[in-house]
C-alpha cells in the first residue's frame, strides 16, 4: 500500500545523525528555531552531484546570511564522504569551502524515512538509491 509521504507543512521525520561535522542526536535539534535546507545526492564520487555539492557551498554564505542551515544527504558512509570532498574542492578550482555537514545515512533509514526510496524493493537496486 503506498504511503502519503511528506507533504508541505509537515514535521519531518527527526533523525540522529552522523556527519562530516561529528555526530548529532537529533536532526530537530540540530536545526531548532532555524530554516533547513536537507540537500539529497544520491552518492559520492559522481560528476552531476560533485558540481551540486560545489554550487551549494558557492551559495552557503549567502544562505547562513538569512539564519539558514544546510545539510547534504548521502547513503555513502560519512569517511566516503570526507574523501569525496578533497574532490568537490579540487573540481571547483580549489575556490571553494564545504562549510555544512554531509549526512552518511549507509543504512538507507534516513532516505527511506523521508520517502526518497521505496522500501519495499531499495534491496532489489543496484543503484545507488
């Protein structure tokens, strides 16, 4: 049976986290009282979602400015993560800074929680979603 799944004006599911910035208990907590922008990529390494990552934190600045946080989602573990980002900077000419945490969610709860995946066949992908 298919869920309603998020829908605008929904508390989000609340989440632990942990993150290329350290471990966090709860999402909510983490962005309370503030907007949050939670930016998914489906994984690390990839041509499309590198120039994302390095777009996204041209405009962090900007963001932080209007009392905005942000936080990127992968299902890569978090030192995948790391790794991956020597490349985003090295990508963007070495002119940028990924000043927001990437989200390792390997275990597919965080996306799946959030309806990016169906988890009635995410075993079956051989994506990486």
């Amino acid at each position: 049976m298919p869920t309603q799944g998020l829908r605008l004006g929904n508390i989000v599911p609340d989440f632990s986290m942990e993150t290329t910035h350290g471990n966090f208990d709860s999402f909510h907590e983490w962005k309370k009282g503030k907007w949050a922008i939670l930016f998914s990529h489906p994984a690390d390494f990839t041509p499309v979602c590198t120039t994302e990552i390095g777009r996204l934190a041209l405009k962090y600045d900007d963001l932080q400015a209007m009392d905005c946080l942000v936080a990127t989602l992968s299902v890569d573990p978090v030192k995948s993560h790391q790794d991956w980002l020597n490349d985003v900077v090295a990508h963007c000419e070495n002119e940028i800074e990924v000043k927001f945490p990437i989200i390792g969610d390997a275990d597919r709860s965080i996306s799946t929680a959030y309806g990016m995946i169906d988890p009635g066949t995410s075993d079956e992908q051989s994506l990486p979603l």
